[in-house]
C-alpha cells in the first residue's frame, strides 16, 4: 500500500510539473504570436514601401522613342536636371 502512495504522489508531482511547463510554454506561445503580428506589420510596410519606390523608379525612367530627331522636351529634362540634381 506504501508503495502505491508512493507511485501516486511522484505521479502528482509529474503533473504538476508537466502542469507549468505547459503553463509557460502557452505563455511563451502567445509572446511569440504576438511578436510576429509586429514582425509582419513591419515587412508589410516595408514591402509596400519597395513597391511604391519602385513605381516611382520607372515612371521617372520611363522614356519614350524619339520620332528620328533630337527630342526637345528631353532635352530640356536634362538640362533642368543638371541644374537641380536628386540628392
């Protein structure tokens, strides 16, 4: 019957255990759910700033064929542009 008591108390002892490991696991588990919302919050404004830059990137790019001649307008582009260079 001793031995039996026995059994049953390290068993209790077991559970309790296992009982805060999976108290502090939950806890660690909700920790980090809660950091990747932040994680992902932060890459999706990251990336849609990407994005935007790279838009803006190929519209000032973007170039239309001349007709055979010296394109005026471009011209002037650059001109203006070796005045007041981008940063």
């Amino acid at each position: 019957m001793q031995q039996l008591e026995n059994t049953l108390t390290l068993r209790n002892d077991e559970i309790s255990s296992l009982k805060t490991s999976l108290q502090n696991a939950e806890a660690h588990t909700l920790q980090m759910e809660a950091k990747l919302r932040q994680e992902e919050t932060i890459r999706r404004t990251l990336h849609n700033a990407i994005q935007e830059l790279k838009g803006n990137i190929r519209v000032f790019c973007r170039v239309r064929p001349g007709l055979g001649e010296i394109c005026f307008n471009c011209f002037l582009f650059f001109n203006i542009y070796k005045e007041y260079p981008f940063p």
